[in-house]
C-alpha cells in the first residue's frame, strides 16, 4: 500500500461531535491528529443534537482536510490509504465520513479500511508502545463502559459492561443537573479537588444478573433526590462532585480487580473520553502497582475521540479493519445509469 509517493495513511473519525483526522506513516507513527470539537455548538442543549452535529462534520471535513494537506505540504497523492469509523456512533456523522473516505478512496485507487470505533478506542493505550497480550481493556466514555480480555488484535472478548448509563453519560447528566454545562466530566474533575468525598456516601450498585456487570442509573437517581427542593451551596457542589466522582472511580477499580481475579492478564489498558480523568487515571496507576500489573492509559490526546486510534487499528490489524470494496460503488454507478434509462 506505501510507496514513496504514496507515504501517509489518512484516517478519519466523525463518530459523535468531534472531527478528527490524523496522518500515520508506515510504523504508525502518528504524524498528525487534528480535533475539531463542536462542543460550542451543542453546550446550549446540554447535550449533543446530531443533526447539528452531522451538519457540522459535512462543513468541518472539507476544510479541514485541505488544512491537514497544507500543514503537511502534502497532496491526494500522498496518501496511501484511508480509514474511517464506520460503527458505532451516530449515524448522520458516521455516513459524512464514510461518504468522504469512499469518494477518496475511489477518485485515488487507494484501499479504504472500515475501522470500529470501540476498538480504536480499546487499542488507543498502545499507541507508540509496544503492544503487550493478554490484556484487560477498559473502554470507559460517553457512550460505553466495557471491559475486554484481548488476546491479540483478532482475538477480543466482551466480558463485562454497563447494563444502563455509561459513566460519561453520568458525569454529563449530573453536570446538566448541577447547571455545569456540557461536557460535565472535565468540570466535575475539576470541581471534585475542591470537595469532600465523604459528604455524600453513595453506593456501589451490586447488579444482579452477575459480578461481570455494572449499574450506573441508582446512582444518577441518587443524585437527583440529592437536589430535589434544595439549592446547594457552592462547597455542596463541590463535595457533591467529588462523592459522585469517587464512587464511580471506586466502582471502576473494584471491576478491574474482579477480573483480573478471573484471569491472568499481562496487562491493563484503560482508554475513551473518560481515561481522562485525574482520580481516575491515579487510582488505577495505583491499584495495577498493588497487582503488579503493567498499566496502559491512552494519552490524553488519544482519550476523547480522535482518528489516530483508527488509523492505528487500520494498520496493526488490516486483517480485522473491514476492507470496503471500491469496486462495488462502480457497480453502484452502472445500476444507476441503467435505471436513468429504464425511467425513459
Ligand atoms: O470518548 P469520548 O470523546 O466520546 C465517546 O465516544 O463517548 O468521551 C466523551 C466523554 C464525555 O461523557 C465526557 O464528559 C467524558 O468523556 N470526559 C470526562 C473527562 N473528560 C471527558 N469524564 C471524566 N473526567 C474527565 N476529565
Ligand atoms: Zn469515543
């Protein structure tokens, strides 16, 4: 696929409300990763609108890919191959990049790699590391929390997640709530160093249906009854997002060590938008050392969605990365023509 004209793998990401692109070479080497976050467009709502966000990515993509070229002094003709996010995500975002990498990769003659974007996000801890088997993964963001025994780039197994609320979607709801804005995990990161934990003793939800599970809703209802006919004072804020921050990083850990009890593992690895967080990250650095485990935590460039984490599955795991064929978007265009002249 790389030749010395053709040197760089572009790689796309338009999942949710960020538009990413990033450039790898040949030893996925991440060359360039460029974010463009619509987080102005959606703080009014609270949330992110995915018409708004789709129509943003149809605006961002164009342009932003033009800048990439330029920054680079590069042209079309210098990019090897392209991966994009095809699943999960929203689907006005996802068929913008799609739609883009298709019609590159047509007009190019170049390979188009299909990558899923969990396990962008599941690999993501390894990026310019040496990759280490098995691992446990961690994928902990605003629209997933999951654990994974990987065994090698084609062997990865579910083996535990959240029957409801994903823990980013914990840390938004209860920011829409507190009037925090969106998105809520940076500012109760922040504001949870300035409280007191024990002021709000929350509980670990136990789920039933086994211990490879996780609950989140109890504790969102929790914190709502919390508020119910109350106006908090700025310190109960405070304490309040430092008791909901450490009962979700005490449920996290108690997870992690839950399986590697189940299994040997080599090594954790802990990524997504959530990765991020201060306590989150310390605590686990803290509980591998108690295990001895070797521990992986996706820079936090590599944390919150970003095509460096595709384009890196697209080349350590071509096999897996679902390859789009080209040729049947020419069979596309003939099937068209024809029905043009059977409406005749
Ligand atoms: O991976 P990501 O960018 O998007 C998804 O694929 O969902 O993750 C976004 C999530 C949001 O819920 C956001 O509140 C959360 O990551 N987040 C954080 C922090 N920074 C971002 N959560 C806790 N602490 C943070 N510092
Ligand atoms: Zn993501």
């Amino acid at each position: 696929m790389f030749s010395d004209q053709r040197r760089y793998l572009l790689a796309i990401d338009t999942s949710c409300d960020d538009t990413s692109l990033a450039l790898l070479n040949q030893n996925t080497d991440v060359v360039a990763n460029i974010i463009s976050s619509q987080i102005k467009i959606h703080e009014a709502y609270g949330g992110v609108v995915p018409e708004l966000a789709s129509r943003a990515h149809a605006e961002n993509l164009p342009f932003l890919f033009r800048q990439l070229l330029h920054d680079h002094n590069i042209t079309e003709k210098n990019i090897a191959g392209i991966a994009v996010t095809h699943t999960p995500g929203l689907l006005g975002c996802l068929l913008v990049g799609t739609s883009f990498s298709k019609a590159l990769a047509y007009a190019e003659n170049i390979p188009l790699f299909q990558v899923n974007h969990l396990e962008g996000h599941l690999f993501s801890p390894f990026i310019g590391k040496e990759n280490i088997f098995p691992f446990l993964g961690l994928v902990v963001s605003g629209g997933h929390t999951a654990f994974y025994s990987v065994n090698s780039f084609d062997d990865i197994v579910l083996i535990g997640q959240t029957v409801d609320d994903a823990v980013g979607e914990v840390y938004d709801k209860v920011a829409k709530i507190l009037g925090l804005g969106y998105p809520g995990g940076p500012v109760i990161d922040s504001f949870a160093a300035r409280g007191d934990s024990k002021k709000f003793p929350f509980k670990i939800a136990r789920v039933k249906m086994g211990e490879q599970y996780l609950s989140f809703s109890g504790l969102k209802t929790a914190v709502f009854q919390c508020l119910e006919g109350k106006q908090l004072v700025e310190q109960e804020v405070y304490d309040l997002c430092a008791s909901v921050q450490a009962i979700l990083v005490k449920t996290l850990c108690r997870k992690i060590k839950f399986f590697c009890e189940q299994k040997s593992f080599s090594a954790f690895a802990l990524s997504g938008g959530v990765a991020m967080n201060s306590l989150l990250r310390q605590e686990v650095v803290q509980l591998c050392q108690q295990m001895d485990l070797p521990c992986f935590i996706a820079d936090k460039e590599y944390c919150t969605d970003n095509a460096a984490m595709i384009g890196y599955i697209a080349l350590k795991s071509p096999q897996r990365a679902d390859m789009f064929d080209l040729n049947c978007l020419a069979s596309q265009k003939i099937q068209a023509k024809d029905l043009k002249k059977q409406s005749r």
